[in-house]
C-alpha cells in the first residue's frame, strides 16, 4: 500500500474503492445517531431537538409529504448537533448529495424563513424570506416552515418514532449520492 496518492498503483485503488463502498450503506446509521444526540440538546426551547426533530417529521409525514420532504423535516436541525448557529448550512451539506437542489436550499435557508417569527425579538430583519420569493424552491422552504417546524416545539406531541423512519432514510441515503 502506498504512503503518497502519487504513488498508487490500480490494484491499490481497487482495494481503496472497495473499502470505500461499505461506508455507502453507513449513511443512514450514521444520521440516526446524529439525531439520537439531538436528545441532550433544548437550547432554550420546550422540547429537546430529538423531539422537535421527530414532531417536524410526524407533521410532514401526516400532511402526505413526499419521501424527500419527509426526510427534510425531518433533518432540517441535524446539524446542530456539531454547531448550533450554523446548523442549516451543515445540515444542507451534509444531506445535499442525496436530494433535490430545491430541498438543499430550503435546508440551508430555512432560519431565514423562521426568521419571520422571532428575528424582530434578536434586532434582525423578520422578512429576510421575503429575499427567496422568486426561487424554485420558495414553496417548500415556505411549507416545511410554516407547516411543520414552526409548530414542532410540544414536549407532549405524540411523534412517530424515530425507528419509524429509519425505513426511509434507508431508501434515500444508503446509495453512493452524486457526486457535486
């Protein structure tokens, strides 16, 4: 095996890809566990992030959501278990592989559309959605936010189990991706 990519040999990359291909079908796990950790995260909020997370996909799964959109809400917040401020833009990066440009912009955009409720209350502009109205994906970053996560704060929301998604975040992220 070689210590410098320079020095690769075909029979080293063979072996290379294939130790990378088990790690495709590690996605999902891997997204489970970042939304388990939600669990020690409430950030001020009633609920802790697991269930808020959980409650968002319970609303966009019973308003019959696409698989896609379900997903989103789903994982809209997943980034914030590595950073809080910037979770949307971490989250979006991490899922863009595996959806729609329009749902990686409603992902990465979505404080934004949040704003409308509480920027006021933090000296911010509470119309900064009102930026995106010509966008292919206004709609949805619209719908995820007013429908679902808006109103996904109830500690006492009966929520579908995280397991019950586990089926779908199986179908969506156990392929390679594209490649961006």
């Amino acid at each position: 095996m070689f210590t410098r990519m320079q020095d690769g040999t075909p029979e080293d990359w063979a072996v290379i890809g294939a130790a990378h291909k088990e790690h495709f079908y590690k996605t999902p796990a891997h997204l489970m566990d970042m939304l388990r950790s939600l669990k020690n995260i409430t950030a001020g909020f009633a609920c802790d992030q697991l269930q808020h997370s959980l409650m968002t996909g319970t609303l966009a799964r019973r308003d019959d959501a696409t698989d896609e959109e379900v997903a989103i809400a789903l994982l809209h917040d997943v980034g914030k278990s590595v950073n809080i401020p910037n979770h949307g833009p971490i989250a979006a990066e991490l899922l863009r592989p595996y959806v729609s440009d329009d749902a990686y912009h409603v992902i990465y955009n979505h404080q934004h559309f949040q704003g409308k409720f509480y920027y006021t209350f933090m000296g911010e502009n509470p119309n900064m959605r009102d930026d995106f109205t010509e966008k292919s994906w206004y709609g949805l970053a619209v719908k995820l936010v007013d429908r679902w996560d808006a109103p996904a704060f109830d500690p006492e929301f009966e929520v579908d189990s995280l397991e019950s998604f586990e089926p779908l975040l199986q179908k969506i992220f156990s392929q390679p991706g594209r490649v961006l």
